[in-house]
C-alpha cells in the first residue's frame, strides 16, 4: 500500500483520503464546521483536525478513518495551527483569536497547558529541531514568539514583517524561515540572534512554509499569485551545472533588491511553480520526490515532481481544500 493523503475540505465540512499511488480519493469523512489544519500521528494512530469555526478539535482513528474522540475548551476562538513536539509525545495547538497555545496529552486527547500569547492571532507553529523552542507566527501582531517547551513560558517575541504565517525551522538547527504575506517576502533568520540574514521577494500572499525532509527546499505556496516558491537553502552562485536551477544568478539577482556577490551558500528562490487556484497546505511524501498542494479555489491537490520542480499531475477532492497531512 502506498501512502496516503489525509485533506481537509474547508467549505464542505469534510476529510478527503486520497491514495498517492492510484492518485485518488478512496474515502471521505464528515466533519465539524471549517476543518482547517491536521496533523497525522502514525505512532499513535490517529489525526488530529482542528475545525476553526466549530471550536473544536476532532480526532481521527487511521484504520477506520472514524472519528474517535473531540477536544474541547472553554471559550475556544478559533483553534487552529496543529504541531507535534521532535520528542513525538506532546501535541501543540495555536487557538488564533484566543491567543493561546495548548499542549495536549496524546495518551489522553485532553488539554494539559494553556498559555497567553499576549499576541495577536497566534496562527502557525513550527519547532527547533531540538524541540527546546516553538516557534509560532502571530499574523496580527507581526512577530514571531519563542516559548520554551521544557518551561512553557515565553522567551521572547521577536519582531518580523507584515502578517507572517507561513514558518519553518531549518532541520539544521541555525536559519527560521518566516513568510510575511503582507509584504510578499521571506525572512530568513539566525537562530542565535534572530538578525534577518536574508530577505527574498517571493509570490503574492505566501501563506505556508514547508521544508523537504533532507531540508534542501523549502516551499512556499502564494495564494494571490497561484504559485509556489522553491527555495534551495544551499544554492552557490554562480553554479550553472545544478539541474534544479532553473534561473541564473544575474535572474535571480532581479528579485533581490541589494544581491550580495560573494560566492557562498545561501538561500534562493530558484523558481515558481505554477499550482492551481489559492494554494495553501502543502505535505511531502516520505522520501521527499513528491510535494502535494492543496489549491483552495480549483479544489484540487498539484503534485509536484521534486526532480523536475514541475506539476505532473492533479487529484480532484473536496470543495477549498486548505490543510493536508501525509500517513505511510
């Protein structure tokens, strides 16, 4: 058996599963009102779903693709962002107009930590690799909040561009990647000192962020612009011979308003790849070859050949499909 997707279909209210081999969807499973991030949880068996506007988390047994249990809080506003700790034990969830974090037992599926943010729409949630820092992007108060996981308390609130959303922590421990989506860039931060290192123009409305597994490639879906960014976090310039370099330096050079020409590795953005209507979530497979992408307004998912960084095909599912996970 192959691997399988788990998307949420934000306006009907339903999970589609689709098989990655066949490229279809095998089952569909209703839901609370406007399911809106997921994360799967194979160790554990089951997939956590966070309907927004229900106020509810639902979770989701993998075998049956049943909805087993629901998460429930006082005066929920919005719960959104859904990450798991590097330990696999401890499950975080951003709740966006409650402005809190939560961290839920998986053993139980209760909530066992609440704490403010003092932020405004606290969205995403992305972890060191270490898992000793969360980092989570609040869109309204543009700034990214560093909590200490051992201590649940907050460590700093750092100051990045408008409305960040998209946020990925670089598997090698050193570079955050925080995609602004009201200035159309992306920051890419030192760890240490959280100085902007970079910042690259990217698409209109970045909206997600998501590294490959060997951390090569970030890609960045642009809602407005119907596109995905491809960041290669290891470029050198002026290496013409690297088949994914589909730009010369002296193109890339056009989107970078100061290009630095020293001949080191750095990050840039290599390519847009042309997806469907408003995309959003996007998940790799396992082995990182493919990349899927949830396209809200085609109601469609764009697979993306990693070898080729091309669309080679898309799955019809739900209708606004926004948030996808991947099981093998």
């Amino acid at each position: 058996m192959g691997e399988k997707l788990v998307v949420l279909n934000k306006d009907e209210d339903s999970v589609s599963i689709v098989d990655t081999e066949k490229e279809v969807e095998i089952t569909k499973i209703q839901t609370d009102y406007n399911p809106h991030e997921v994360l799967t949880v194979p160790e554990k068996n089951k997939t956590y779903v966070s309907c927004s506007l229900g106020n509810v988390v639902q979770v989701i047994n993998n075998d049956d693709w049943e909805i087993v249990d629901e998460i429930n809080y006082p005066d929920f506003d919005f719960p959104h962002g859904l990450s798991l700790a590097p330990d696999g034990e401890e499950l975080y969830l951003a709740e966006t107009y409650g402005e809190r974090i939560h961290t839920i037992d998986m053993g139980t599926d209760k909530i066992v930590n609440t704490i403010d943010s003092s932020q405004k729409w606290t969205h995403m949630i992305s972890f060191s690799p270490d898992g000793e820092i969360a980092y989570i992007a609040n869109m309204n108060s543009d700034s990214v909040s560093l909590l200490d996981t051992d201590s649940k308390e907050f460590i700093d609130h750092i100051p990045v561009g408008g409305g960040p959303e998209g946020i990925a922590a670089h598997p090698n421990g050193d570079h955050l990647y925080v995609a602004n989506q009201e200035e159309n860039n992306l920051y890419i931060m030192d760890t240490d000192t959280f100085e902007v290192l970079y910042e690259r123009s990217i698409g209109d409305l970045p909206v997600r962020c998501v590294f490959s597994p060997d951390g090569r490639y970030a890609l960045i879906a642009n809602r407005s612009s119907d596109d995905i960014s491809v960041i290669d976090s290891e470029f050198e310039l002026g290496n013409s011979l690297d088949p994914h370099t589909v730009r010369s330096p002296n193109e890339l050079f056009l989107h970078d308003s100061e290009p630095e020409l020293d001949p080191e590795v750095r990050p840039w953005e290599i390519k847009r790849i042309a997806a469907g209507k408003a995309p959003g979530g996007i998940v790799f497979n396992s082995d990182g070859t493919y990349a899927y992408v949830c396209n809200n307004h085609s109601n469609d998912i764009s697979v993306i050949d990693m070898k080729s960084l091309k669309e080679k095909s898309t799955i019809d599912v739900g209708v606004h499909p926004d948030g996808i996970g991947i099981i093998e």
